[in-house]
C-alpha cells in the first residue's frame, strides 16, 4: 500500500492570493491568527493580503513572532496568541520558518501539552487547527507538506515532526509575493528545493510517481533559478520556479528525504544557520556517499540537469551530476563550505551522533556510520 499526500486544494499562479477570502468563506472559517516574520509583518505583500481580508470581513490578528529556524518558544507563545484571541483557524506567510512555526501552533492548539511531545512520527491524535499557507519563496515547500521541523532551544536539535496531520488545508503559491525576495534568500530556497527533489529521486521510498515529480523539479530548477536570482522581476522565472519548489515538495513529502538535511538540521539548530544555504553545500558531497549505491539514479539526475550522459558509465554520470550540482550553486553564489559560516570541527562529534538520530536519514540508499558523517562533514567544511 501507498500513501500519497499533499494540501486538499493549492492555489498556484500569478494573482491566485486574491482568491483568499473565497476560500475563506467558502470553509467557514472566521478569524484567522496570521503567522508571519518581523520582516513580512511590515511588508506590502502583506499589507496586501490583510486589506483584502479586510475588505471581506474576515477577523485575524498578526503574530510576528517567527524566528528563522523557529523555537519552541516561538510555538508556544503563539498558541498562546492563538487562543486569547479565540481564532478558528491559521494562517503562514512567508517561507518555511512561519509555515513550520504555523504548523507547531495549530497542532498544539488542536492535540494540547507542547510541541516538544509531537517530535518523531504521527504522534498527534487528531488533524491540527485548519491551517492556511501562504508561500513567498520557493524551496522549502513547507506550505505543502507533512514536515514541521522545530528548534528545541535547550537541547540545540531541531526536532523532526514528521504527521499527516500538519498538512494545510490550503496552500498558495502566488509568484506576484514572490517578487521581493533578495538574491541570496531566492538561491538558498532555489537550492533547497533542487535538494528536495535529488534526496527524493535518490530514497529508497521513491516511486514512480514521486520520481516523475523529482524530475520535472530538477528541469525546472536548472533551467529557471539562474534566471530568478539574476533578476527577481523575471515573473517567468518566479512562477517556473514556485511551481518546481511544489513538485519537489510533492516528491519528498512522500518519498522522504536523506542525509542532507539530517545533516543540514543539526548545523541549523546548532549555529542557526540558514537552512537552504545548510543543503546546498551539503549535497554535492552526501551524492558522492550515495553514488556508491545509485550512481544510476544520479546518471538519472545528470540528464535531468541537462547533460549529455549518452555513453557515460553509472559512475561517469554520477559524477556529472555532482558537477553539475556544483556549478549551479557555484552560479547563485552559494558559500563554499561551513568553516566560513561559523562551524567548528571540534562540534562534528555531537553533529554526527544528532544527524544519524534524525528521521531524515531513514530513507537514504546507503545507511552510514558516524564515522562516515563526519567523513561527509569533513569535505564540506
């Protein structure tokens, strides 16, 4: 048997934000607590979306209180918000950090206790409050998936929620908010999603259909981020890449993902590093790790990035997929390596040992050691 899932109803193209308040109505749904970032709480593509809910009658109130790489504070007290205010339903704008923030506040709010109790997989009793996600990049493809992935403070882990019951009831991704996003957070998400799609061709739970969406993702995320980076106005780009970050989250929202971002999440909840920026110089050296096992798979991903791989050995198109992965994010200007981001060689004991407990390395094509980690973590610093 296989599960397939997604949001019930996803908007996607140019303007499809102005539809908000229809599907709004049309679900019953009056006061909505906003989930947002300090940046996009003071932004006009929110301004945007709040006078069109007013103008339509529908109540909400903003919380700002999104962090990158969201906390378990930031959850709580947003339940907090939520429930004084007596909102019936959720709302996220912005990327992944107020989607997965969004996420911990509506289903501690649906199930009680803290969201520390849901970390691993389908803890929860019930679907969470309704949740709408309104996405202004394109990569992390949270507004559409059953991950939420919460910084634990204490511990410095980034915990794996993985449950069938965070995913939105609605998701739209409307390029017209995309248009703002600096040239960094544009190659860091562009970068996150070509990671979604490569750990999901590459899983050991991919399927046809998964790989089908991997595909066309890796096609449109070669052919249209450059593009994007280059010149955030190019409203063909932006809407190529919105619906490419989907399909990549299609892909690993059931397929699942590996150890790049196992890996990726201990630098994020260690340092508070950005987690685009985490896969991106991760996934270069994790697909020489797997190239032991799939180098045919990675032939695969070679064609998809447009190389010629006719006569190539598995192992010669392997490699011209790790080259090409290279010379993109070597294109939108991605760092080198972690040494230049903060990271300390001292910490790769606790890194590795973190990342080998992480719910993303599951389905990786080779298992690994801890010493084989740190291999990995020595390439890339």
């Amino acid at each position: 048997m296989y599960k397939f899932y997604m949001p019930n109803v996803s908007l996607m193209g140019p303007g499809c934000a102005d539809s908000l308040p229809a599907e709004i109505k049309a679900r019953g749904f009056k006061k909505a607590l906003i989930v947002c970032g300090k940046r996009s709480a003071a932004s006009p593509e929110l301004k945007g979306i709040l006078d069109n809910l007013d103008a339509n009658g529908i109540g909400y109130v903003v919380y700002p209180g999104s962090v990158p790489n969201p906390t378990v504070t930031a959850v709580m007290e947003g339940v907090k918000v939520l429930q004084a205010e007596g909102c019936d339903f959720v709302m996220s704008f912005g990327g992944g950090s107020p989607h997965d923030c969004a996420k911990g506040i509506a289903l501690v709010d649906a199930n009680g206790g803290n969201i520390k109790d849901y970390e691993g997989v389908n803890k929860s009793a019930k679907p969470q409050t309704p949740l709408i996600a309104i996405n202004t990049t394109a990569g992390t493809a949270s507004e559409m998936t059953v991950f939420c992935i919460i910084t634990d403070e204490e511990r410095h882990v980034k915990m794996a929620i993985v449950d069938e019951h965070t995913n939105p009831v609605l998701a739209v991704n409307d390029p017209n908010l995309m248009v703002s996003m600096p040239k960094g957070l544009t190659a860091a998400t562009g970068m996150d999603a070509l990671t979604h799609a490569v750990e999901a061709y590459v899983s050991t739970a991919a399927t046809p259909v998964t790989d089908a969406c991997a595909e066309k993702a890796i096609k449109l995320i070669q052919g249209y981020l450059r593009a994007a980076v280059k010149d955030g106005n190019d409203m063909v780009a932006r809407d190529k890449m919105a619906y490419a970050e989907f399909l990549a989250g299609m892909a690993f929202n059931n397929a699942s993902l590996g150890y790049v971002h196992a890996i990726a999440h201990q630098f994020g909840g260690f340092y508070n590093l950005p987690h685009g920026v985490c896969n991106a110089i991760l996934l270069p050296a994790v697909q020489e790790y797997n190239a032991q096992v799939v180098p045919d798979r990675l032939k695969d991903v070679a064609e998809f990035m447009g190389v010629d791989v006719a006569g190539m050995s598995d192992a010669e198109g392997a490699a011209a997929a790790i080259a090409a992965i290279k010379e993109l994010s070597a294109d939108v200007e991605i760092p080198k390596g972690f040494e230049e981001l903060g990271a300390k060689k001292e910490d790769f004991d606790i890194l590795a040992t973190n990342a080998l407990k992480d719910a993303c390395g599951a389905t990786n094509p080779k298992q690994a050691t801890k010493e084989e980690i740190i291999e990995i973590l020595n390439k890339v610093f």
